[in-house]
C-alpha cells in the first residue's frame, strides 16, 4: 500500500494540546496542495470503541463489508461504556413480556420526548427506540449477562423498562462485544490517537492517526495516514472531560466540578469534524449532576447513597453548621445551592449529607460506600463536627432544629416535603457532596440514517458517520437516565443499513 | 542501591499479586524495575519495549514474556475485596493493555484507582 498516492489537501487539524503535525514524505504537489502516502486502507474505520463503536464494528462486519478497523485512543478498549451504571432502557423487553407490563418503543419515545423540552428530535429517538430490542439481543447473543427478573424504573421515565447487566457496569457489554467483534475479524487497535481527516472536498477519505499514542502525551507514538475506502464511523462519545471546552460552552460550569466521565471524553474528534464543516448543534447541553462526591472518582456510589439521604437525612454547610437547601428539590436547584458553598479563597466547601446509620446497617448502599470510604460513619456529633471541622454547638443546633421540623412534618425553612424525613441520633452515615459533569446531549447533527450533515449545504457530508454520544440534538434538554445504552447500541445496526445502501449506488 | 544480580534468576514467573518488582537504578539514573535489570545490560535495552521512539511504547514486550492478562492469576488473599481483581476486571477482561495499569520505570496506581480510590496503591 505503500506506494499508493493521491492528490489531496490536507485539513486544519485539531488537537487538545495541539502538537506540530508531522507530515511524512510527500510526493510532488499539484494544484490540490501536497499529496498523501497511506499507510493502510481499509474499507470502514470505526472511531472509539465504546457502545457506539463496538456496535458499529460488530454489525458492520456482519452485512458483508470486509475490511473494518476499530481505532481506540486509549491504553483500554470501552470509553465511558465500560464504566458505566449498566442501565439499559428497552421497551418490550422480556421481563416486562413475562410481568405483562404493557411498553413499546413509541411509549419510551413519548417519555424521553418530555425530557428534552421541546428540543428532542422524535424521529431520532423513534428510529433508536425501535432498534432496542434488536440492541438487546446482540447482547445475550454476545454473552452478556443481565439481572435475572430485573426491570426497573428510572428517573423520567413513566413505566419500568430498565434492564441491568449483572455486574452493575456496562463493561459487560463492552468486554463481550470486544471479544466477538475480535472472533469475527475485526481489526481492533488500542493507543491510536484520531489527530484529523482527510478530506476530498466534501468527502472524508481517510485518517490523520497517531499509532502507538501514550495518553495523554500528544507528542508520543508516530503520524501514520490510514485511508477509509467506504467510510469513516465516529464513535468518541463526549466531552464532558475537556473542561476548556466546557466552560466555552456553558459558563455555569465552573472548574472546582468534577467529572463522572472517563478521562478520553474529551471531544477532539467532534471538534476535528466542525473543523471540516460537519455542523454541531445543542453543544452547550451538557448534563450534570447534584449527587456526586469529591470522595471517589467516576459516578461511584454517591448517587444511590444520596437517595437515601435526600429522603431521610439532612444536608449542612461545613461553613456555618446549617442546613440551606430543600434537600428534595430538583437537580439544578441543588446543584446551585451546593456550588455556592465557597471558602473565602472560592474553593469548595464540601457540604456533609448524612442519615441514621442504624437504620440501613446492612443495605448495600451503606456497606459498599463505608467500606470504600466514600462515606464515614460517625458515632456522635461531636465526632462529626470535629472531622468536618464545624462547630459542635451549631451543628447540634441544626439537628434539632430539623428534629422539630421532622415531628411537624412541615419545613418552614426550605419547604422540604417532610413525608419521608426520618427523626436524626448518630451514629450517622456522612458523605459529602459537590455536582459533577455527567453527559453531552450535544454533539454531531445526524440525519436519520446516522449521516454528518454539513453546515455548508445542510446536506450530509460524504462518506462521515457518527453514533451514539458523539451526535447531538437527539434527546434534546435532558437524556433520561438508561437511554445511552440504547442509543449507542441502537446506532451500531442503523448505521450498518446506511453504509451498504450509501455503497449501493 | 547495590542489588544482588540473583534478581536475575527470580525474574519471569515471580509475578506475585498485586505489586510489582521494586523500582531501582538500573542504567545510570534511569530507574527500572529489579526483575528486569538483565534487560538493561544490553546494548540495544531500550529497544526490547520502545520499537518505534522513546517516550511510545505498547504492552507487546509484556506479553511476549509474561503472557496474556488472563493467563496471569492473582492471588485473592492480596485483593482488598473479591471485585478488586485488575485480572478479571468485569469492565474491562481481556480488552487492556498491560501498561494502563503497570510502569517500568516509575510508580503509578493502577487505571482501576482512578474511580475506586480506596482499593489500590501506587506499584
Ligand atoms: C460513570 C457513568 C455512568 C453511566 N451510566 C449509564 C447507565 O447506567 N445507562 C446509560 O444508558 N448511560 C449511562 N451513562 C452514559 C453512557 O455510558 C455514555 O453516554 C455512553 O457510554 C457513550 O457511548 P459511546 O460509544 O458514544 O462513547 P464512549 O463509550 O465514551 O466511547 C468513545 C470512545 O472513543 C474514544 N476516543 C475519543 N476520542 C478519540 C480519538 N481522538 N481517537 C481515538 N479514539 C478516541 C474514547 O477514548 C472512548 O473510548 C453513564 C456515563 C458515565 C460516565
């Protein structure tokens, strides 16, 4: 392949912490600029290798194209797909078939519709939402392993149609389709960096990929070009990791927020297909989420310790001992009540979110998150106050205050609905807490067959395809918790159809 | 830092648990890991693992002595808890590379640690 050469122009690459890019030996320009000498070819490159790749990769081979690669940045295959919730949402799935729960792709729709405030596409969502079940097959087919008699309902959603891979991370997705797409022939490549495309006008070509990449060193392995005979599939998720670009996007994300996402979420290829024209919409949507904790990294078990507290327990200032929110109220509420707990010199103080320890010794959430020491149990207030460094007197104070306001069951301070609330004595389960960024609902504009559309013409860019979190405008305002999954894995059969109808003619 | 050569002999199938081979001077000021000091008194040492340039390098030399992930066992007796085994990760099994977790010539934690902080050490 190596002698092969055509005449092209190179593009504006674009990378986080932009390297000079080495251009290999070049053969003699014409009026096109200076011409390129691949290093490979094959027919379809696949970008990323989470949901959306992985899916992708799999169908892809199996409708009869030859030569697929899969090129993964990273020392590990799987992206943010490997260490997620493991929530899968499929409608008509066959627990809800045996409890007679009655669901269909168009109730899912309807639901995630409400979500999206009126910035949701249907059609998107519809066409996903219909490709579930074919989603969830090539899961069991593949080996994964959900929980036996387990469909739940999630936030947003009106009915329970949540599945869950037994180990409670999508890794068992990921893990399993990895070694199928590999036992059918799919070149699978990890530390290949995507640095640009290459393009032919409007046409993407092939790619600009730095092999044998060290993350995060952008001047480590060597600029090999790699020529996608039928198409190029981007599958890099998003980039709630890259905080520069956060911040451009959305102001309200300050950089004291953590982030649940894995540390390649970072966006260069989005940006790399801006730069060549493909047009992004809704970037500034980018979700985040009150649970987090300072104390673990990723989503960790914040979210489901909280759902206790939220209901049970109280949520106090480090700064003064006192409680300042509805610990009920919605996410971007609390959010902005957390954030604006400050030290003088603006960093953080973490608020502490506590409950009875004595009344869930023995639940998972409890163990797991003492265990790891996400979470402390503290045997008085005294002790507490001490190790969050509050004083002991004003601390009591609140607590018996919230007491009070417990046995009335009424929140004069906050309007809390005190239903649930439950009266507070140590020993206590005490975790702390601070937003982190969670999800772009932004990304690559699609049409329905998952095409690039340009923004010269409105009209999809040739030979350019994206999948799963990398695309934007689908779920509009608010991605439903489980629908990730789905779109990612949904993506993969969708876009299979669409390259070998677009290699028809 | 003097360290007896007899390291040499221990170096291949001694691939206990969660830790690694002790870090020392190995060729000048680059530290390496004590296991791996026959490697460094060749010539060409730098090229068992850095084929193609100096700062890139993949996981193949690992595997070429050590053999595939799932091919080495750790011993659940040094595991904090049974899901903390790196070997048999239920995200990422075979689908790894070595050094994504192991470094030779400096201590790092291993990927696991950047979400489960609690459950690993610097090796
Ligand atoms: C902690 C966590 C928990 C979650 N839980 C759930 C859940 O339970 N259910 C649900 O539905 N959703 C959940 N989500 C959301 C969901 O997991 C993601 O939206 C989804 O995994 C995205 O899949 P993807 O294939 O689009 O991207 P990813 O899985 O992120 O894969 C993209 C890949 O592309 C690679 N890449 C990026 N740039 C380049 C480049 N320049 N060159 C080469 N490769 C590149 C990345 O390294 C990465 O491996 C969760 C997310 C997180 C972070």
């Amino acid at each position: 392949m190596r002698d092969r050469r055509s005449f092209l122009k190179f593009g504006a690459g674009v990378a986080i912490g932009s390297v000079a890019a080495t251009i290999p030996a070049m053969a003699s320009t014409n009026d096109c600029g200076p011409a390129i000498k691949w290093d490979e070819t094959h027919d379809i490159i696949i970008i990323g290798s989470g949901f959306g790749g992985l899916s992708s990769a799999i169908n892809i081979k199996r409708s009869g194209i030859k030569s697929v690669l899969v090129l993964e940045k990273m020392l590990q295959f799987g992206g943010n797909s490997a260490i997620n919730g493991g929530w899968f949402a499929v409608p008509g799935n066959p627990i809800q078939v045996s409890e007679g729960v009655k669901d269909s792709p168009a109730l899912l729709v309807q639901d995630q519709i409400a979500a999206g405030r009126g910035m949701a596409s249907e059609e998107h969502l519809t066409a996903i939402a219909n490709r579930a079940l074919d989603a969830f097959n090539l899961c069991v087919d593949s080996g994964v392993r959900f929980r036996e008699g387990f469909n739940m309902l999630v936030g947003g959603h009106s009915i329970a149609r949540a599945v869950r891979t037994v180990d409670g991370t999508g890794g068992e997705i990921t893990r399993n389709l990895y070694k199928v797409a590999k036992s059918e022939g799919v070149d699978l490549r990890n530390q290949q960096y995507v640095e640009d495309f290459i393009m032919e006008n409007n046409k993407v070509i092939g790619l600009k990929v730095r092999r044998n990449f060290r993350y995060p060193d952008l001047t480590t392995g060597e600029i090999v070009f790699i020529k996608a005979n039928k198409g190029v599939v981007v599958a890099t998720g998003g980039f709630a990791m890259n905080k520069q670009l956060c911040k451009l996007l959305d102001p309200s994300i300050d950089p004291t927020m953590d982030c649940t996402n894995a540390k390649g979420a970072t966006g260069e290829v989005t940006l790399t297909a801006m730069s060549h024209g493909a047009l992004a919409v809704h970037m500034n949507m980018i979700q985040t989420g009150h649970w987090g904790s300072p104390d673990e990294g990723g989503f960790g078990w914040s979210n489901a310790l909280l759902s206790i507290t939220w209901h049970e327990g109280m949520v106090v200032s480090v700064l003064n001992g006192k409680r300042f929110m509805n610990e009920r109220a919605d996410r971007k509420y609390c959010s902005d009540r957390i954030l604006a707990n400050r030290y003088e010199d603006n960093s953080p103080a973490y608020p502490i979110a506590f409950f009875n320890y004595n009344d869930h010794p023995d639940d998972d959430r409890v163990v797991r998150a003492l265990r790891d020491e996400m979470a402390w149990k503290m045997d008085s207030v005294e002790q507490m106050a001490t190790k969050f460094n509050i004083d002991p007197k004003t601390l009591q104070e609140s607590i018996d205050l919230h007491n009070k306001h417990v046995a009335e069951r009424k929140d004069p301070l906050f309007d809390r609905v005190m239903d649930t609330a439950k009266h507070l004595a140590p020993p206590f389960v005490v975790s702390r807490i601070w937003p982190k960024v969670h999800y772009c609902m932004g990304g690559l504009k699609t049409d329905l067959g998952c095409r690039v559309i340009g923004s010269k013409n409105l009209e999809p860019m040739k030979n350019l395809y994206a999948v799963g979190e990398a695309t934007g405008g689908v779920h509009g305002t608010t991605r439903l918790s489980s629908c990730a999954c789905l779109e990612g894995l949904a993506g993969g059969f969708i876009v299979a159809e669409t390259i070998n109808s677009d290699n028809k003619v | 830092m003097f360290k007896s050569l007899l390291a040499l002999a221990l170096s291949l199938t001694l691939c206990s648990a969660i830790s690694a081979s002790e870090l020392i001077e190995v060729k000048g000021k680059t530290l390496g890991r004590e296991n791996h000091q026959f490697i460094y008194k060749d010539k060409n040492a730098c090229k068992s693992c850095h084929v193609s340039g100096k700062k890139s390098t993949t996981d193949q030399a690992c595997v070429d002595c050590h053999g595939t992930i799932d091919t080495i066992k750790i011993d659940p007796k040094n595991l904090v808890n049974s899901h903390a085994n790196p070997h048999a990760s239920v995200h990422y099994d075979t689908a790894i590379s070595c050094i994504a977790c192991h470094a030779e010539h400096e201590k790092k934690a291993p990927l696991c640690a950047e979400c489960h902080r609690s459950w690993f050490k610097e090796m």
